[in-house]
C-alpha cells in the first residue's frame, strides 16, 4: 500500500536556507536553476553484460546491465521482441533504502525508465524476433544505483540509453528448428532517443536535476522524456505537491530544449 | 484474445463506441453507497466501474508508521481479477503499485492531514470492471470518499485523461484508444484553485499537440467537477431527508 513517507532528515534550518536560495533563483552548490550538475558516461564496464554503462550525475552514481537472452515472446505481439526494465535501489547506496522486494520508488524509476525507452520505440522490438511466436530476444535493463544523490531517473535513463547503445546481439538463424550462432555480434535496432529532463519545485522556482537536499525540500517533482524528434514521449508527476498550469508547459519547453544538450553527451559517450 | 481494430476514428470523425473526440464517456456518481467505510463513492465512466471506500482517521498499525503532525495517507489502488478481458492475476502487479502511488500523491495536496495529527486515513480502491482510464476515475471517486467521510479538504480533485488517436486529439481514450492510440495523458487537478496534481503522459506529442491536449484535461476536469458537485448535494439531501425525487441525471457529455 502507498503511504505518506516519513519526513526528510535535513534539519529545518537548512531546508530553510534552500527554499530561501531557490526564492532568488540561486542553489546551495551554485547551479543556477536550468544548470545540471557534470555528467560522466563510460560504456563497457561490465564485460560480462551484452552493454553496460556507468553513469555519474554530480554525486548519483548508477551502473546499468544489458543482458540479452532467448524467450517467448507476449501473446499479443508474436513478432516482437520484449523490453524489460528494473531497478534495484540497493542498500550501499542511501542509509535509507532497506533490503527486500522492491518498494513503490523502486517500481516508479523502474517504469519510468521503461516509458521514456518504450514509448519513443528507441528499440526496434520488431528486430528481435527469431521465429514468430516461439523464438525472440529479451532485452533485460538492469539499473543499479550505487549512490544516491537525487535525480535517478534521469542518470537511470542515461545509463540505459548509453547501454542499449552500446549493446551487442549475437547473430544467429534457425536451422532445422535449432538455433545457429554464426559468432558474430551485431548493435542493437536503436531507433530512437529518448531523454528525460527532471525538475523539482521548491516554493515556487522550478530547478532541473535535483540533488537530494533539494528533492528532501521539494513539494513536487516532474520528469518529461524528449525523444529525437523534439517530441514529448513521457511523463510523470510525483511527490505531494502540486502544479501551476503555466508551470508544467514551462517545464515542457524547457525540458524539450534542455533534452538536445544531454542527448548529444550520451550520443558521443555511447559511439 | 482481443484483434487490434483497423481504424479508431472513421471517415466521419466517430470513435469506434461512437463518441465525437472531444466527448467523454457517460458518468454516473453515487456517494455513500458501503455501510461498514466512513466514506465511500462509485463510479461508472462508460465501461469502467470503480468503488472506493475510505476509513479515518483512524489509529495507525504499525506504531512506528504515526506522523506526529498529521495523518498518515495510505491508498491501495487494485484491479479485481475479472476486471479485464483476460483474468488479471490477483498478485499486486508492479503497475497497480506506482498507480497506488500516483493516486495517493494526487489526493495529498487537497487533504489537510494536519487537522489528524498521529492518524491513518485508509483508501481504498477497486477497479471492478476497467476500459481505459481507471486512475483518472478511481481519484474522481475517491475524493468524493474522502468528503463522504468528513474528512477536511481544500478542494475536491477532478481527473480525466485525453490523448491522441489516429493523429487527433481525443478526450476520455477507452481500453483499445489506450492500447493502440499514440497517446495517454492522465490528468488530475483542484480545478478551483486550478492546481495539477496529477500528470502523466506515454505516447508521443508534439509541444503543440501536448499544449492542445492539456487544455482540454483541464475543460474535462473542471466539468467533471460539477457532476461531483452534484453528486455530494444529492448524498447531503439523503442525509437530511431533504431528497428532492426529481433531481436530474447525472448522465454527462
């Protein structure tokens, strides 16, 4: 069941102060409300994963695993392949995220990750079949954060982006109703990419990438995923408080001129 | 198993249930329809049935989970497993959890949980029959429980989703518009304060396209406002004994 979350450990105080710098447009590491903190991407971490990515947002750290495996694809589309995203909110990485099943934050970046990656088709899942109805790939991402420092999914989507970029399939045909591998590798059917830009309201400033201090203070948060084609692929409202209407186009303009910046970052990381 | 339909708007401009794309489906609310729920409301939205039933504030389980300086809000949104065309599996889907999530968050802003301090204000939300745009209606219901229930709020919170079908700009998208349109966007807002407290969007929109859809979910709520409006009056009447028999459907367009 969702419930109301426990008040944020930063004292009073220092809430205070941050509401009070984001009243005059300014922010406790001196970004100015449209800045992100420096973004790092390095691909081929995990030689093991079919593409891999870490990613480093300011302090947020994120590893992302791309695994590729044979399976049955859904019913209702026989001739594609499937997609999967999870996140795994781990315990090294915030003394508050505790050990079990996935809780309802995990589930949110989790799918947040997925509709940002689905809904702008940035994989072709058509490619992915082998044999109709019986034989296809599915693509596993797996989102690991590693150190929480606010705004995971955008550094979770980045890491995916760059992953699925960099993503290797193994080559291979049916013969005689038996799989052949030929042993070569080929990239993923990337079409599309997708890129979220997220922004906290604290009083009434909208800031982008939000560290964690700020998404302690904030009362609402909204993410928007830009695709290629400037278009808005998805979103998602969170956190107890509301918006303006002029707010949430606000934040779609500037979300879709922001979106071209990082996507060219995860482009050169990934190629 | 259910085909994908070769067109979802004809040639005249009618939606496959015949609907025009600004139209929405018709609504039916009943406030106060479960004894045992401090507050309970129903909702009927074209196919869609939702019932939701609020308790509290009430005393908290687990101890450890009070809030000192307000009500703690819990909210469960479930779709029973006759709900869909194919039995949904009655385990809590990863689906159910964020939209239980996003429920909760979009109710928050308009209850004041600080008149409750140490207590627990329980929602619960059964998706019985589902066509397409259950968060939407579940949260039209559940403020309606919420106010049922006596409960303090700044405002009633209205939702509807729109989106795009066939490269239109449609209200109120039903199970198939959902499944094979090019857009969803739930909204949810406290239309008299004009505050959003619930967006979401999957698909693919142009800035203009979002802008034009946007502004239409704010039309839908704030029409779906009044029929909630209406719809408490009625149960106020009930509990005066001042039920006027002649009061008008609440069938809406």
């Amino acid at each position: 069941m969702s419930m109301t979350p426990q008040a944020a450990p930063t004292a009073k105080i220092e809430q205070e102060w941050i509401r009070d710098l984001a009243s005059k447009n300014r922010r406790i590491d001196g970004r100015a409300p449209s800045d992100y903190r420096e973004i790092t991407i390095e691909t081929g971490t995990i030689e093991k994963a079919n593409g891999s990515a870490r990613v480093t947002l300011g302090k947020t750290k994120i590893l992302v695993g791309v695994k590729l495996e044979l399976g049955a694809p859904f019913p209702d589309t026989p001739n594609e392949g499937v997609l999967t995203v999870n996140a795994e909110l781990t315990p090294i990485a915030h003394s508050s995220f505790e050990l079990g099943p996935p809780g309802e934050n995990a589930i949110e970046l989790a799918r947040v990750v997925d509709r940002n990656l689905r809904e702008s088709k940035a994989i072709d899942l058509k490619e992915l079949c082998i044999e109709p109805g019986k034989r296809v790939f599915i693509v596993f991402v797996d989102v690991y954060v590693l150190d929480h420092d606010g705004n995971l999914v955008d550094a979770s989507t980045y890491g995916a982006l760059a992953a699925l970029l960099k993503c290797r399939m193994p080559e291979c045909e049916i013969r005689d109703g038996e799989i052949v591998y030929s042993g070569s590798f080929r990239p993923l059917p990337m079409r599309n990419y997708p890129v979220p830009v997220t922004f906290a309201k604290i009083g009434r400033t909208l800031i982008v990438d939000p560290c964690l201090k700020e998404e302690e203070v904030m009362s609402t948060r909204l993410t928007i995923g830009v695709d290629k084609e400037d278009c808005v692929c998805a979103m998602q409202k969170g956190g107890m408080g509301t918006l303006e209407v002029h707010e949430v186009t606000a934040a779609v303009e500037a979300a879709i001129l922001k979106s071209g910046e990082i996507r060219k970052l995860i482009m050169e990381a990934a190629c | 198993m259910q085909k994908a339909p070769e067109r979802l708007i004809d040639e005249n401009g009618f939606r496959l249930d015949g609907r025009r794309p600004e139209e929405f489906r018709p609504i039916k609310l009943q406030v106060g329809i479960l004894d045992n729920p401090d507050g309970s409301a129903f909702i009927e939205q074209g196919k869609n049935k939702i019932i939701v039933g609020v308790y509290g504030p009430r005393e908290i389980h687990p101890k450890h989970m009070v809030l000192p300086d307000r009500a703690v809000i819990r909210c469960r949104y479930r779709m029973a497993p006759f709900s869909t065309e194919e039995r949904k599996n009655p385990a809590p889907s990863r689906r159910e959890i964020e939209i239980s999530k996003v429920i909760r968050e979009a109710l928050e802003p308009a209850v004041m949980p600080e008149y409750y301090p140490r207590t627990v204000i329980d929602i619960f939300v059964e998706a019985l029959q589902c066509d397409g745009g259950t968060r939407c209606a579940g949260i039209v219901a559940a403020s309606l429980a919420l106010a049922d229930a006596g409960i303090s709020m700044r405002e009633l919170v209205s939702a509807c989703s729109v989106g795009k079908v066939e490269g239109q700009i449609v209200a109120d998208l039903f199970d198939l518009e959902d499944k094979y349109g090019e857009a969803d966007m739930p909204v949810a807002i406290m239309p008299n304060l004009n505050k959003v407290t619930l967006i979401q969007m999957d698909g693919k929109l142009s800035r203009d396209e979002f802008e034009r859809a946007f502004e239409m979910a704010l039309d839908g709520c704030r029409k779906i406002r009044n029929l909630q409006a209406e719809a408490l009056k009625r149960r106020c009447e009930v509990l005066t004994g001042t039920e006027m028999p002649e009061k008008g459907s609440l069938e809406a367009h």
